[in-house]
C-alpha cells in the first residue's frame, strides 16, 4: 500500500461507491507519476468489469467504468484482482471511517 485516504459520496449503491473509489485511486497514481499499479478490490463485479469479464450493463455504472478504463489506460500497466472481505480490511475501516465521519457531520448539522 502506497498511501490511503476516505471521503463521503453522498447516497449510493454499494457499486457506485466501489467505483468512486477506484477513480479516487487512479487519479491519485496518475498524480503521483506511478506507472505500475495493482489494484486490490473485494468488489468482484468491479474486477471483473474492468478485466472485460463482465459487461458493464448497468446505465449508472457505465461513465464510472468508462472513465475508469480512461485513466486507467494512461497508467503504463494496472492489474485488478479479487481478493475477499476478510483480506481488504484496510479498505472496510476506511469506509467505515467515512461513513461515521458523514453521520457524526449530520448529527451536528441536525441539532
């Protein structure tokens, strides 16, 4: 792992928010001059997706991944791999993180 950072999206599917964090990750490789990338998902639509696996039928998802697959392709070389729940900790407490920072934000914005 080269660096970690959370924020909220807003209300959205569980594939949205996927997504957001991967364009989250390729500008951040592509700001920071990396060439070589492995991406590490537990989202197995999202690997797959992006492999060419899988089409990318949802109407929602579609920009998402074609924007993905832009930025991706000015990297030199990016890999996606599935890997489960259990062995993405990292990512979960960073999701976590994000969504109680957003209800602990709306608690205070609602008293």
């Amino acid at each position: 792992m080269v660096a970690e950072f959370s924020g909220t999206i807003g209300v959205a599917t569980n594939n949205v928010a996927e997504y957001s964090g991967l364009l989250a990750a390729l500008r951040y490789a592509i700001d920071h001059g990396y060439a070589d990338l492995t991406v590490r998902s537990d989202s197995l639509l999202l690997v797959c997706q992006m492999r060419g696996e899988y089409r990318v039928k949802n109407p929602g998802l579609q920009p998402l991944h074609a924007e993905a697959r832009r930025l991706a392709g000015r990297l030199g070389r990016v890999r996606f791999e599935h890997v489960r729940r259990e062995a993405n900790s990292e990512a979960d407490r960073l999701a976590n993180e994000a969504m109680d920072g957003k209800k602990k934000s709306e608690a205070r914005r609602a008293f």
